[in-house]
C-alpha cells in the first residue's frame, strides 16, 4: 500500500472518531473479582473430590515404587554381589598400622 492510501485511511479513520464525539470509556474487570479469594497462611480448601484424587494418585505411586523394589530390586541395590567386608584388611580400609 503506498503511503497515500495509509495517510487517506489514517484520515478517514480520525474523522470517524471525531464525528462520534466524546464517549466514556468504560473499565472492563474480568467477572467483576477474583474467584478465589486469598487466604493468608492457611491451606488451600479441597472439596472431596480433590482429596480422592490426591489419594489414588499417591496411593498409585507407592504401589508402583513397592512393587518395583520388591520385583526389580537389583535397580536399586545393584546387579553384582555384595562385596565380603571381613576379608578386607586394615591397608585395604587405610587404617595405619598400631605401633606401641
């Protein structure tokens, strides 16, 4: 668009709203407050269903990490054979040797 045709339009448009006149602007407030009111210090208010929810999802949670440790225990405790600590000698754990 050449820069005479966005004068024009800018023009056009500037007559329009001076035509119109003044008009009050009006202050739009998204529901007239807030939903939630806040509350200071104190825990949130769950309904029921909320608290169900929480229940069953953590519930699910420590069933799936039992279940694993039970049946998967090598994940965690690893794959080799714990090592026989009463071979190991005092050099092998770095205790000096006692001299009196």
């Amino acid at each position: 668009m050449s820069p005479v045709g966005r004068t024009a339009g800018l023009l056009w448009a500037g007559a329009q709203v001076l035509r119109r006149g003044p008009q009050q602007i009006s202050v739009r407030k998204a529901g007239g407050g807030p939903h939630i009111v806040a509350q200071y210090r104190q825990p949130p208010q769950l309904t029921k269903r909320q608290q169900f929810q929480a229940e069953l999802l953590s519930g699910a949670m420590w069933f799936w990490i039992l279940w694993h440790t039970w049946h998967d225990s090598d994940a965690i405790l690893g794959h080799f054979p714990w090592p026989d600590t009463s071979a190991w000698t005092d050099e092998d754990l770095g205790i000096p040797p006692d001299d009196e």
